[in-house]
C-alpha cells in the first residue's frame, strides 16, 4: 500500500497542477495493469518488458495476493514480494524527499 502511495505523491511532487497530476496518473496506471499481470500474464511477456513491470508495485502486489489467496500461502511465501514493495517504497521515498522544496509559512 506504501508504494503505490509513494508513486502518488511523486507525481504530485512532480507536477504543477491538478489537471496534470490526473494526465500523468492516466499514464502510470494504464501501463501498470498491463504490464504487472494482472490482465495478462507475466510469465508470457518477452524478458524486457517483464523486467519493466518488475519496478511497478502492482506487480508484487499480485503476486503476493495470489501466493496468499489461491495457494494459501504463509509470510514465507510472499516474504519477496513484500521485501521488493519495500524496496519500491523507499526509492520512491527517496525520490520524493529529493524533489521536494522546503516551505515555511
């Protein structure tokens, strides 16, 4: 849930307005359904694009859920996927902090 709030907030950090932060968001979401999965399977996709949609949290976030959900799965089973949503989550964090302007007042 962290990741995908950091990517949120990179975007509204990124942008000007609100009307560009809802163009962006259209550009970050659309790919990522695509590219994590979820509508198509990752295994089938060539090397390049499934290394792509390795850095979008949609991704771990699924698979994770279906190791929890169609296998019954314990922590041990999704301890990668919640590692990598972490990892995700402090780069995106860290990027975040970077491009932030300090305000006072």
């Amino acid at each position: 849930m962290f990741a995908s709030l950091s990517v949120g907030v990179l975007i509204s950090v990124l942008v000007r307005s609100s009307a560009q932060a809802v163009f962006l968001t259209v550009f970050v979401i659309l790919p990522s359904f695509v590219l994590s999965g979820v509508m198509f399977p990752y295994q089938l996709m060539p090397s390049g694009v499934r290394e792509l949609g390795a850095i979008l949290p949609l991704r771990w976030y699924q698979i994770g859920l279906r190791r929890l959900v169609l296998r019954g799965g314990d922590f041990g089973d999704v301890w990668v996927p919640f590692v990598a949503l972490r990892v995700i989550f402090a780069v995106l964090l860290t990027l975040v902090r970077s491009r932030m302007k300090p305000r006072l007042g």
